[in-house]
C-alpha cells in the first residue's frame, strides 16, 4: 500500500511542529522566518526541553504527529544524545534543545535578522 503525504505549506508545517512540540510542555517555542535571509530553509523552529526525557518526548510527539498526519519527515539527527535533535522537514528544520545545549548555540544570535514570534 503507498503511504499518502499530505501536502502543508511551510508556515502551516512550522506551526503545527511547534504546537505538536507544546503538547509535551516544550519550553520557549520560537518560530524564525527564513524565507528573506537563506535558501536553506523557510522556517526554523526552535523549541527547548528541560531533560534528555524531554527532548526525546519532544521529538517524538513532533516526528510521530507530523507522520499520523501524512506529514514524511525527511531526516532526524541527534536522537541518540538528546541534547540537539534536528527534524528535517526540507522547508522547515525543527530544533529541540535542551537547555545548555540551546544557549551554546545560540541560533537565535546566529540568525537574528530574521522575523521572530513565539508559539504558545
């Protein structure tokens, strides 16, 4: 049987990777629009859990909600360590830190003139 995709475009995919990352209480979900400043993807978001458990309950709601809903998720890495899991959805790129991990790389920085707003 072929497995249907569903098509979204990349603000709708940003939106519901962060509202499927709230559902396992991410911290500071932060949606930064790339689409004026790099090809490399329109949207990342960027979200925050609190323990190695976390960040694997993050990244699992987000990769298994986006495939329930027919959403394929093209590339994860960094599951093994849990500290920076990379979600790569080719025009949206989700990022689920934990905490130490988040301020160290400082993405926020690294792509300050993008438009920024908060998912909650």
């Amino acid at each position: 049987m072929a497995k249907t995709t569903k098509r979204i475009d990349s603000l709708g995919l940003a939106e519901m990777s962060g509202a499927l990352a709230l559902t396992k209480k991410a911290e500071d979900v932060l949606l930064l629009d790339l689409r004026k400043v790099s090809a490399a993807a329109d949207y990342f978001v960027i979200v925050t859990g609190g323990s190695d458990v976390q960040v694997k309950a993050i990244s699992d709601a987000v990769v298994e909600g986006l495939e329930g809903a027919g959403v394929p998720v093209w590339h994860v890495e960094g599951y093994a360590n849990r500290r920076w899991v990379l979600i790569d959805l080719i025009d949206v790129v989700v990022h689920v830190f934990h905490h130490e991990a988040r301020t160290f790389y400082g993405l926020e920085r690294l792509w300050g003139d993008s438009p920024a707003r908060r998912i909650e």
